[in-house]
C-alpha cells in the first residue's frame, strides 16, 4: 500500500511535468516505468539493508518538485550519451530520468587541456523541496580536463542527483564531488563513469553534511583504463552516510586503487561497500581496494564490506578493510608533550583525513578542504 501511494503521488507529478522533446519525453516514460517497478528500496533490498531510506520516502517533500521548472532545458547533443550509462536498475537513478528537466553538459574537445577545473555547484534553498541535478560531461580523445562537482544548500530538502561522465580513449580526467549538504538534508547521487581504452580517471568523494547521505560512485573500465576512486567521509551528532562503489574490469590490462577513509563520532553511522569485478576476459588486471575507518565514540557504527568478483585466472587483486580507535600510544606522546586531550585527538584525527585531502590536485580546492576539515574536528560530536 505505502510503495502504490508513494507511485501514485508522484504519478500526479510526473504528468504535470512541463513538456519536452520527444526524445527526452521517451526517456521520462522509460524511466517512470522503472521506478513504478521498482518503488523506494528497503532494507530487504541487499544493496539497501544499512540504509533505511523511508524518511526520504515517506517525506511530503520526497514528492514536491523544485519551483525552478520552467520547461525543460535538455540539449540534443546530449542525446548520444545521456541516460546511457546510470544504472536505471537503481530507483533513485530512475527516479532521477523521470524528471529530467535541465541538464549540466559538457563537452571537452579531442585533444583539449584545459586549465581550469570544469565547476558544477548545485545549491538547493528551497526547504521542504526535492531536486534531481543531472550532470553529463562527455570527454573526447585524448583530452585532459578537471571536474569539481559541489553539493550545498539550507535546510531540510532532498537532491536526488546524476552524474554520466563518458571518456574517450587516452583521455585523462581528475574529478572531485564535494557534498556539504545543510545538516538536516537528505542527499542521494550516483555517478557513472564509461571509460575507454588507456583513459586515466581519478574520482574523489569527500562527504561532510546531510542527515541521510549515500553515494553511489560507479566505473566501466575498457582495456588498459586506470581508474582510482577514493572516498573521504566524516559524520558525527546522527549523521548517516553510505559508500557504495563498483569497478567494473570489463577489459585486459586494467588497473584500479581505491581509497576510502571515514572518521565517525557521536551516534553517528557509515556503510562501506566497495565491489570491484573482473570479467571473463579481464586477464592481467591489477586492483587495489582499501577501506579505514576511525571510530571516536561508543555509539557510532561503521558497517564494512569489500568485495570481489574474480572471472579471470591472470590477475592481482588485493582488497583490505580496517576498523579502529585513536593509537593510544600516539595519544600518550602528544600528551607528554604538554599537548591537551582534546587537541592532541583534533591533531591525530587531522592527520588521519589529511591523507585524502593531500591527494587533490587543485591547490585552491585543497586549502578549502582543509579549512572545512579544521571547522568540522572542532564541532561537537553529539
């Protein structure tokens, strides 16, 4: 009954959708579709089972669009790669389709380097109000380029957003999604990365706000692909977040790194779940997938779960995942050195992060992560 309310509430929305092009009307109807199928997930949903979603789902918000929908704004060029590689498998990527408005493209020529970083910044200020952020950004050949992705907003609300990037062979793309979402929001994202032959792709996560967050960062490497996905998340008070990430090793000679750190305190609570698959014909793939997690207080839950799904026989693939506490020995010397309980625990859980935010590339992006990093230790953990 809940699943057939929540579908028809959003039925009623989905027909009052201003119109659009034919070719994005039959992507929304696809869409639609699937996610009627589908529903809201559950925690019976294996790939849910940590993240109980049914204050997004059962929200009045959950159904109101935002007010900025004035028609939809979708370029035809977008048509060749757009809603052709997130996983409509996945609701909240269908849900997504279903009420594609306006598009985020980019198109990087062949051959082109650009020098400043590619900004995205989705901001939401309507409390109350759901928002389906759509980005694409398509990479030509050999082309090299920056992608800064930004999540903010006040107050309580819902994004809902999809991230297609597509490479083309020997193109060699940095990318960063920083989510500081309002404390009280909910925050929902899948990004999909379709990568081609000898492409170079590193993808950063770095989470910090939202009450319910969960990221889902996906790539398909083809042969001779490097893709490194690495994750930073820190929660505290009653924060949730959930990592999932999948590196698919469609190709030979591939090689993958994955790097995910998280910090909990308070009653605060983290998923981890990495899986990296190596197809039949995947031979020689080298992967590496590492999780750590610093846990500061009693009450916060970190679940855990790497996974490997090996169809080759000629490969190396390492996978690791870590749970602890603050190294009391480390503790013990900072103290011995006149340094106070609480500072010398800032200055350990600094250094644990710092790891992550050392590996950004643009010096501007890392100064302000640090500076949030910095403000965020000295938040009371609740």
């Amino acid at each position: 009954m809940a699943v057939a309310t929540q579908t028809g509430a959003c039925l009623e929305l989905f027909t009052k959708q201003p119109a659009a092009a034919p070719w994005v009307q039959a992507l929304r109807e696809a869409a639609f579709q699937r996610f009627a199928e589908l529903g809201f997930p559950t925690t019976h949903d294996e790939e849910w089972r940590f993240t109980n979603v049914a204050p997004i789902s059962r929200s009045a918000f959950a159904m109101l669009p935002s007010r900025d929908r004035q028609g939809a704004v979708v370029p035809d060029e977008t048509q060749l790669h757009l809603a052709k590689h997130a996983p409509l498998d996945n609701p909240f990527v269908a849900l997504n389709t279903a009420f594609l408005t306006t598009v985020a493209f980019h198109h990087v020529p062949r051959g082109a380097v650009l020098e400043s970083p590619i900004e995205i910044t989705h901001a939401c200020d309507q409390p109350g109000r759901v928002h389906h952020p759509r980005t694409l950004i398509v990479v030509a050949p050999d082309a090299h380029c920056t992608i800064i992705e930004r999540y903010t907003g006040t107050g309580s609300y819902f994004t809902n957003a999809v991230t297609e990037v597509v490479a083309g062979d020997g193109a060699v793309i940095d990318h960063y999604k920083i989510q500081t979402e309002d404390r009280v929001a909910f925050h929902i994202a899948t990004m999909q990365a379709t990568l081609g032959r000898s492409t170079s792709f590193t993808s950063h996560s770095i989470s910090l706000g939202g009450a319910l967050v969960r990221n889902d960062a996906n790539a398909t490497l083809s042969e001779g692909t490097e893709a490194t996905l690495n994750g930073l998340y820190i929660v505290n008070g009653s924060q949730h977040v959930d990592n999932h990430t999948q590196i698919d090793h469609a190709k030979p000679h591939g090689a993958s790194h994955e790097l995910y750190k998280g910090v909990l305190d308070g009653r605060a609570t983290a998923v981890f779940n990495g899986r990296i698959i190596v197809r039949k014909d995947a031979q020689k793939t080298d992967s590496k997938q590492t999780n750590k997690n610093l846990v500061l207080s009693d009450n916060a839950v970190i679940n855990t779960k790497p996974e490997l799904q090996i169809l080759a026989d000629d490969v190396r693939c390492t996978h690791g995942a870590t749970i602890g506490q603050l190294d009391a020995e480390a503790m013990f010397y900072l103290q011995s050195r006149g340094i106070g309980k609480a500072q010398a625990r800032d200055l350990l859980t600094y250094a644990f992060a710092q790891d992550i935010i050392d590996r950004v590339k643009v010096a501007a992006l890392k100064e302000e992560l640090e500076k949030r990093l910095f403000e965020k230790f000295h938040e009371h953990g609740g």
